[in-house]
C-alpha cells in the first residue's frame, strides 16, 4: 500500500492544490468534474489517478452524480492505458478511510495497468462463511438498501 499520507485539512489538501493548478501534474484528462493525472510513484508506467474535483473526502462524499463521472473517467483512461501499454491486466483499486488504506483524503481511484510479475500485491483473506451466514449479511445490506 502506499506510504505517503497527505495529513492537509480538506481544501488545503493536495489533490484541491493540484485541481487549482497551485502544484504541478502530468494531467492525462479531465472534464467538468474529475481530472486524472499520473501518480507520482508510477508503480507500472501508465499508472493513473482520477479524482473528482470538488473536495469530496471518499466514496461516501461523492454525489451519485460525480460517482458515476470517476467511473466514466476510469473507464476512458483504462482504455487509454490499453492502446498506450496493452498491458495483459488492469486493475482499479479505490480506498476510503485510513482502514481502508486511504493515504490522500480526497476521492481519487487507481488505475493501474498489470504485468504478471510486476510484483503488486493485495491481501485477500477469504472467510467462507456458511450459506445462513452470507444470507443473513445480504438481508442487512437489503434493509439498509430500502431504508435509503
Ligand atoms: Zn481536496
């Protein structure tokens, strides 16, 4: 996971800095509600960020609106990434909270072209609970989906 934390209070942060072009960025795109730029520590070459522009701190902050338009964003880059590098995988990788390894508080999703021994890694720790057990955790979900 990545070391760097930027500990900025919201709209002071960096990626509001890099938005307000008060610091520098190899910009790749951007539209009237996200940017996407390289990352700074280029795990593979083509390794992008795209973040919404309005300070959002993660996920839960986007509206659905700008939800959707990270994804479109995502989606146009990893396709730029695949007639740039052609790499054989790809992968997204999108955190929120420090738990959820989030090291810049502003909405922003990886997307990463993959080489087969590019060395990145992910942790998976399976559980594979019982069938009453995953039916129970959906019926949670499903309650809290219809009390939206
Ligand atoms: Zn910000």
């Amino acid at each position: 996971m990545p070391m760097f934390v930027d500990t900025s209070p919201p709209g002071q942060c960096i990626f509001c800095k890099l938005v307000a072009g008060e610091i520098p960025s190899s910009k790749v795109y951007e539209d009237e509600q996200t940017i996407a730029f390289l990352d700074l520590g280029q795990l593979n070459p083509g390794h992008t960020l795209v973040a919404v522009k309005r300070h959002a701190d993660n996920l839960l902050e986007l509206t659905p609106d700008e939800a959707a338009a990270a994804m479109r964003t995502a989606h146009r880059v990893a396709h730029a990434i695949r007639k740039a590098y052609n790499p054989p995988g790809l992968t997204l990788l999108q955190c929120n909270g420090k738990e959820g390894d989030q090291t810049v508080f502003h909405f922003h999703m990886h997307v990463l072209p993959r080489w087969g021994d590019d060395g990145i890694g992910l942790s998976w720790p399976r559980k594979d609970p019982a069938r009453d057990v995953l039916e129970q955790y959906a019926a949670q979900l499903r309650a809290a989906i219809a009390a939206e």
